[in-house]
C-alpha cells in the first residue's frame, strides 16, 4: 500500500546511496562504483554520510552538496556528497558508536529523500547491526526499518535477493531456525506471494511472474514422514494462491530447485527460512547479488553482502554488488515508469 505522504521522484532525479557503516567497506565500494560510472553505465548518484568516511580510504574527487538537486551537475567530474552526521575519528575495520550513529542518521536522511521524491529511491551500504543496536536501532535490519517509514507493514515488504541467474525471497528471515516452523503461517506466505508477484511486474517487468515455493523438510516432507508443515501449512497457501490464477508450483524439495535446467521453470523462488534462500543465491552470485525490497513506495536496493571489517581499509574490497545495485535501481526505475497495473 503506497503512503500518503510519498512523492514521485523527478525523472531527473539522482539516487541516494547511504553510505552505511563509516568503519566498513561500504565508503569503497562507493568511491569505486564512481569511478566505474561510464564502463558500467551507473545512473547518477550521490553519498549520504560523513565524507570523512570517503576521505579515509579513498584521494579521488568529492564534491560537497547541500541539496540533491546538485548531483548531477557535479557527477560527471566528482563524486557528490550530502553531509549528514559526524562520524568522529574514523578507522577502518574498527567500527564505534559514533559511527553508528552516522549510519542511523544517513539512512534515516536517504529514506526521507526519496519519499519526498528528491532522490529516484535510496541504494544502502552495509551497516554493523550489532553495532546499530547500541545506538537506539530497533528493527531487525535496513529492510523493516525503511518499510516502517514508508508505513508499509511487515507482511507486504518483502526482502528479494537477486541476481543474473536466481531471485529468491526468504518467507521467514531473521529469527533463529528452531522458530521458524512456527512462524510459518498461510498468511505470510501467501502475503509474501503475493508481493513477490507484484514486485516482479512493477520492479523487473514482468508481466506474469512464475514462482516456486520450497518445501520446508527435507524432500519437501516426504508426504509427512519427515514433517507436516508441507501438508499443513505450504501446500494449502500454494493451492489457495494458483485458484486465484497465480502461476505457482510448491512445495519442492528445496535441494533440487536450485539447479540450472530447474531455475529455467520460475522467475523466483520463494524459500521457508534465511540460509535456504541466501546460501544458493550467494554460492551462484556472490560479487553481484543485489537485495532488493519489495512492496514499497520507494526503490530500495542494497549489496547482497555485509560490512566486512576484516577488509576494510585495504583497498580489496569489490564493488560489483554496489554497482549491480545501482544498476538494478536505475532499471526498477524505468520499469516502474512504464508499468500499467
């Protein structure tokens, strides 16, 4: 359901990217994606965050800003940067309070961008929750916090990782395996369904999705031998869905579906529960994995990877997934421009 207080973005409108954890590799991956602007054909962007955390890893061109309506002059020759919090002494791998609070601050600032439809939709950084947590975050992840400012309810933000070969959608996400069975209900999953569908025509241009459900037991329960959420739970919400006219198969044995001859049969997989989801997605398209949220007023893309501490600050980290990212925003983008629904 589409907020009240959201406006569309201008056609010429850039993307904000939050520039996540200061102390993370999320400032490289975003200098890097600049520089790579023309070769990949990125749409213009700007950083939200302390500049400070560009400067500690990165000597190109930066270019201040005070409003986004000034990055695109600027982006052909520097990478514009909206200041928004401050970060205090920045070292990279080693993350602090102050930081993540600058975090909160730019993502809270990006969120607001594109609602007010300043930015075209925001691209976030990776953020440390555990880190998050000590500054007053409260949500499980970036994904239920921008859905909750958007005034979308959990149910109907759906978080879709994807990439060249696979799109998945994880039913449940962040909650310990021995809660998921409970979890489970027809209602999520057909809410989740059912975002997916429209996310994939409104978002991709797709104008009629194919989706398969993962079984949540091995072998999809053989026929309640190995567990009854399949008879119960999986295969009623798949029934109900495909007698509305949804094109969808399930439940599958989830160790079969993700094979190359399988994924030809389905846009997108909708799976029981986090690592069922993620682990194919990040073994098959780990440097350009993109989590996209769907079901939102706003496009909301991210890296399909973490914060990586280890790494930061020594000039290795790859930015593929920053750009693909980008680069699935600026096509939801268009996609959304051109969708009758």
């Amino acid at each position: 359901m589409r907020s009240s207080n959201i406006t569309e973005p201008s056609p010429l409108a850039p993307f904000a990217v939050s520039l996540g954890d200061p102390a993370g590799i999320g400032p490289e991956i975003v200098a890097k994606s600049w520089v790579m602007r023309d070769a990949r054909g990125l749409p213009p962007f700007f950083a939200v965050g302390d500049v400070a955390a560009l400067r500690a890893v990165w000597l190109g061109p930066i270019a201040m800003i005070s409003a986004p309506e000034e990055a695109a002059a600027a982006f052909g020759s520097a990478l514009p940067c909206l200041q928004v919090g401050q970060a205090g002494e920045i070292v990279p791998g080693a993350p602090s309070v102050e930081g993540a609070r600058t975090a909160f601050e730019s993502l809270e600032a990006s969120v607001g961008l594109a609602r007010s439809g300043s930015a075209a939709g925001i691209v976030t950084a990776p953020v440390g929750k555990e880190q998050l947590y000590g500054v007053g975050f409260t949500h499980p992840g970036q994904t239920e916090f921008v859905a909750e400012r958007c005034g979308v309810s959990p149910h109907n933000a759906v978080m879709m990782l994807a990439g060249p070969s696979l799109k998945v959608v994880p039913v449940t996400i962040h909650i310990p395996l021995s809660e998921v069975p409970m979890a489970l209900t027809i209602d999520l999953i057909r809410a989740r369904a059912i975002t997916t569908v429209k996310g994939l025509q409104r978002n991709f241009g797709i104008p009629r999705p194919r989706l398969a459900v993962a079984g949540l037991n091995p072998h999809a329960g053989e026929g309640g031998a190995l567990g009854r959420e399949e008879i119960d739970i999986i295969r009623p919400a798949v029934e109900s869905l495909r007698e509305e006219g949804y094109d969808i198969v399930g439940p599958l044995a989830a160790d079969g579906m993700f094979h190359a001859r399988a994924r030809e049969a389905y846009d997108a997989a909708l799976c029981m529960y986090h690592d069922q989801a993620l682990i194919p997605i990040k073994t098959l398209n780990f440097d350009d994995g993109v989590n996209i949220t769907l079901g939102l007023p706003i496009i909301r893309t991210s890296p399909d990877h973490g914060t990586a501490f280890g790494i930061a600050g020594t000039d290795s980290a790859n930015p593929g997934a920053m750009i693909a990212a980008l680069r699935m925003a600026a096509d939801a983008a268009r996609a959304r421009a051109a969708y009758v629904g």
